[in-house]
C-alpha cells in the first residue's frame, strides 16, 4: 500500500523487510475515555498532568507495590487504603483508614513489608509494618504529585497509566497518553532513509532473529563520514545521491560523482585552504579553492584601487602605502578634490578631517573625512640655485588632502621582488593580496594557475575534507570540501584496487575551481561589517559659483606652479581618453608654379578623358588663386 506523509509518499508491500536504525519522539496522542476524541499535544507542551487512582482494587500489597508507575523508592511516599478491618499484633486498623506508605523493609531471610505511617487524632501519628502477603482490597489514594509529558513518556510505569491534565476545561475526564515516534528505518531493496510516524497503521512482524545476517545498506552523509574512525579508512564506498545539479565546484571530477558510482575514500583531514580569483576582464571571471600544500611560487603584484576610499581601505591594513596616479584628476574646490597628474606617486598618512572652501546650505563651513598623503616626485635639475633646490624639496613632501568620496584611479608602488610559497603569503601580509605565479608547481599534470597575469588572494578557510580517488585511477587524487558539498554514500566490502598492504603513492590535486556562486557564499559566511563608502556632500549652488569665481585665479597659479611637475607625465597625459585630439597637420606648400607631376597610366588619353575619376581640384585651386 502506498501511504503519503508531509507531501512524499511511503509504499509497503506484503514481505518487505524494514531495519529500523533510529526513532525520534515527535509528539504524544492523548485519547479522551469517556467519548474516545484524540488530539495531539507536542513533546514540550508545558502543561501538567496528575495520575488518576485505578479504579480496580488490589488484592494484595505486593501486588499495589509492583503495579506502581515508577521505582518504589522514587513513588514514596504515596496513600492508599483498606476496604476491611486489619489486625497486625496487638495493633488493628479500621476500614477505609488512610495508610502512607513511607519505606520498604527488606531483611534477609524474612519477607518484605511496607512501613506505613497512620494520622491519629490531635496530629498524632503511628507507624505499623505490613507484609506484602497480606491480603484484602486495597485502593490508592489520588496523589498531589504532577508530571510533564517529557517525564511520563520516559517511564514505562507511567505511561500505562491514567491522568488528568491540570489548569484545563479538559482536566475531569480521565486521558490515556500514547508516544507517537517518528522512525527512521532503511529497506533492503532501497537506499535511502525513510522517516515514517509510528502511528501508522501497518501490521508488522518482528523477525530480527530470523534476518541476522542480512547486509543492509547504511546511507552517510560527507559530514557522518567524518564522524567515522580512523581505522575505517581506507575503503570502497559506493554513491547513493550524487550532488546537485547547480553545483558549486567547475572541477573534471565532478561529473563522475554520479548515482551507483565508486570512489575510494583515502582518509579524512582538515585542510587550510586559501581562495583565489582571476581579475575582472572581458572573459568570466574564475575562482580556485587552492590548497596551502600548493608547491608553485608567487611574486606580489601591485594592487589597483578605483577610489580613495579603497585606498583607505587597503592602508589600514598596510601601513606607509604608497601608490602612483595612472589618471589624471581635475580639480574641483567647491568639492575640495585636488589635481592629480598620471604618474605622481603618494605616500598615504593618515585619514583625518578637512574643511570645504565653501559654505554649506545653513552658511557654514562643512567638514567632510579625507586621506592625508604626501606627494613623493622626483627632483629636477634645471637651476643651480640653492634656494629653488630647498623649495623643490619642499614640494616633493607636499600634504594633499583626498576626500573618501572622491574617484581615482591608483596602483600600488611595491619594491618587492621576492618569490613567495602560499603559506607565507598569509602569514606575511594581509589580505587580500594581489598576486602572480612565477614558477607552476610540478607535482601537478596541468597547472590552472600559471599564465594569470594577477591573481587575487581573497581569503583563507579551514576546511574538513575527504581524499578520495576513482578506482580505475587509486594514486590519482583530489580533495572533497565536505561542507561545500551534498551528496549521501555506503560503505561496501569491496577490495581495495590495489594489492594488499601496498598503497600507491598518491598525487593530490591541490587546486579546485569553484564557482562565482561558491565566491558570493564564502562573502557571506564571512560577515562583514564594514561600513559602505561615504556620501560626497550636497552641492550649493550659490556657493559653488562664487567659489568658482574666487578660485579661478587660484587654478591659473597652481596650473603655473604644476607645469614645471608635469614635464615627465605630460606624454602620458596626452594619452589618456580625456585628451582632445590636436588638429590636422596642414597641407604640404608646393614651391613650383607647375603642378605635381602625374604618373602615367597605361589607358590612353581618350579613356582617360571619358573615365569617371574626379578632377585634381586641389590643383586647380592653386591656380585660381595664382591667378587672382
């Protein structure tokens, strides 16, 4: 029969054999006696309930003691009574007086008795010792005594009793609770776990002992299979889900990971890994999950930065940064944005505050965040002079102040040319760190990492994976980033693919792609709360033009001052897109009165009379304006 649970269907046939291998307590059934309505109360329902006295007599001591819902010793103490008249020795009880039980004496080589305390009058009390054989009908007292759903579902003695449930409408009718598991179980002839509630109405046998030495199979997850021993490994497993489709890894063993295939797990180890990625080009951007046993080299490469702002980024984690302008910047006063020439190289300070030139909306002066560099240009010998030689120097220290808001374009000025392994990288600088592989690492058939012009060093993760290998190809192997990758496996009894107690030698694939969708997760996991790039401040309008006005006989001087420092960018400067193009060269003069000579033409003078080509009317207006 075929049954649906939360949307998926479950189908049991007559004869088919389920292994249950784990149950989960969901939720309790509580079934109302006296109409026989059920309803459903969670496991953690906060409510409490009171146990209701068996209606039933009982007909001897033993029998009330043995039947109680918990330990003796834990149920005590507890309040019952006798229906006829007992007489212990020279002491006798009437009918219907209240007994509390208060401890079980038990002696060796005598019978057991329950010691009860009886309530006289004026609070005096006695206490007698009652055998366990002794016979009549007894009847519990109802107890005070309350219990929550959690306690009474984890005692068997409990849970065959009755209860009322306390604070409620419903609390006079008398409740049977049932436990309604959910059980997970595995089919011989399937390989996926199965969840089912126990409510279920499917008659079942138990034949355990009949079907000892049937294999079922185990589904396990990548991360269960971390949680197996070290012994267990290496060993032969066998795919029963392969990984989704939107996958996070563009890697050729990927596709091999498909349903019913084998791999062979080496061991399990937690690696330090570092994630790359390719620059920003016309081709799709790439991304490499590398391992930090990568045998090649790297060489530092300048970084480029878009703003100022990234620039501030990048001197708080390098301190004394230096970078050189690769395009021009206009200035701007009103927006206090200073001219930068390709080629100047600055040396970042610190970030600090300046003032606006003008004013504000509400006529005052604003304050804006902006980094203090220092222009570092190079000396010039055209005079001698001592005192323009101090002055030079002067400007080659000049302060500049770089709004956080402004755009620029910079690159890093590195005099490092060192080869670098990529566990230094990380211990040596900060991240993220622009890089170049000079020299591949051997170990590896094809290296993906060499031929990049600039490599990114985005960040470093440790990460628990598994080494694995196809059988056709044992020595050939590569790394399962098992939280970045869902799939569920067996293990199995197969051999190993190579003769016993000789592993080959294995050669690990140190490098991954992933994808951008992989780069945009990790961004995720990273939780960045860095704040987002300042706001240039509201324009005045009223202001702007009056500073443009006071600051234009200022921008003629400071153009003066930057002609003699933009001699050695000013080719560079001519290149750039911004540049308009210098007009046409003129027209060579011709010195004769005759004109140019022509070359002759292999047609006669009749075709070239009749032919369709345009007559030399730069000739001719030569000769007009001879003649005028």
């Amino acid at each position: 029969s075929i049954y649906e649970i939360s949307g998926s269907e479950v189908c049991f046939s007559t004869g088919d054999l389920i292994k249950v291998i784990g149950i989960e307590l969901l939720s309790v059934c509580c079934e109302d006696i006296s109409n026989n309505d059920k309803f459903e109360l969670p496991i953690n329902h906060t409510g409490k309930f009171r146990v209701v006295p068996e209606a039933m007599p009982y007909s001897t001591v033993e029998e009330m003691m043995s039947l109680r819902p918990v330990g003796l010793e834990s149920s005590l103490p507890f309040t019952f009574t006798s229906r006829s008249k007992m007489t212990f020795g020279d002491f006798t009880l009437g009918a219907g007086r209240a007994l509390t039980v208060v401890s079980i004496e038990q002696r060796e080589g005598e019978e057991d008795q329950v010691r009860c305390r009886v309530q006289g009058q004026q609070d005096a009390s006695a206490e007698v010792c009652i055998p366990f054989s002794s016979q009549g009908e007894f009847k519990e007292c109802e107890s005070e005594e309350c219990f929550t759903l959690r306690e009474i579902m984890s005692s068997p003695h409990l849970c065959s009793r009755r209860f009322h449930l306390i604070n409620t409408t419903k609390c006079e009718r008398p409740l049977i609770l049932s436990p309604i598991y959910q059980v997970h179980a595995i089919m011989n002839l399937r390989k996926n776990v199965l969840k089912f509630p126990s409510s279920l109405e499917v008659d079942v046998v138990d034949v355990t002992e009949l079907c000892k030495d049937v294999n079922f199979v185990t589904p396990l997850s990548l991360t269960e299979v971390l949680s197996q021993p070290a012994e267990s490994f290496p060993t032969v497993v066998e795919i029963l889900e392969g990984p989704e489709s939107r996958s996070l890894f563009k890697c050729s063993w990927l596709p091999e990971l498909s349903q019913s295939s084998q791999l062979v797990f080496h061991k399990i180890e937690t690696s330090a890994m570092i994630l790359l990625s390719s620059p920003k080009s016309r081709k799709a951007q790439q991304y490499f999950l590398v391992s930090q046993q990568y045998g090649g080299r790297f060489r530092r490469r300048p970084r480029e930065f878009n703003s100022v702002y990234e620039l501030y980024v990048a001197s708080t984690q390098t301190p004394g940064l230096k970078v050189s302008v690769t395009r021009n910047c206009e200035e701007v006063e009103e927006e206090g944005l200073p001219a930068l020439n390709v080629g100047e190289q600055l040396e970042v300070v610190c970030c600090d505050r300046m003032e606006l030139p003008c004013e504000s909306s509400k006529g005052q002066k604003e304050s804006i965040e902006a980094l203090l560099c220092q222009r570092l240009q190079e000396p010039y010998d055209d005079d001698d002079d001592d005192d323009e030689e101090e002055v030079k120097q002067e400007d080659e220290r000049e302060e500049i102040f770089l709004p956080l808001y402004m755009q620029g374009h910079f690159v890093e000025v590195l005099a490092d040319n060192k080869k670098y392994r990529l566990r230094d990288l990380g211990k040596e600088f900060s991240l993220p760190l622009d890089v170049k592989v000079v020299s591949r690492d051997t170990e590896l058939e094809t290296d993906p990492l060499f031929g990049f012009a600039c490599l990114r060093i985005e960040g470093a993760l440790l990460e628990p994976i598994i080494q694995a290998s196809f059988p056709h190809r044992p020595d050939h192997c590569f790394e399962i980033p098992t939280q970045w990758l869902s799939m569920s496996v067996s293990f199995t009894k197969d051999p190993l693919p190579w003769p016993s107690g000789q592993p080959p030698k294995c050669h690990v694939n140190r490098v991954t792609e992933v994808t951008d969708t992989f780069f945009y997760e990790f961004r995720k996991q990273e939780n960045s709360d860095a704040a987002p790039p300042p706001r240039p401040p509201k324009r005045n309008l009223s202001s702007s033009k009056s500073c443009k006005k006071s600051s234009s006989k200022v921008s003629k001087k400071s153009s003066k001052h930057r002609a003699k420092k933009s001699v050695p960018t000013k080719e560079l400067a001519d290149l750039t897109l911004k540049s308009k193009r210098p007009p046409a060269p003129p027209p060579p003069a011709i010195l004769d009165d005759q004109p140019p000579p022509v070359v002759p033409r292999k047609h006669s003078a009749a075709e070239m009379a009749t032919g369709k080509a345009l007559p030399n009317t730069y000739v001719k207006m030569e000769e007009s304006t001879k003649k005028g």
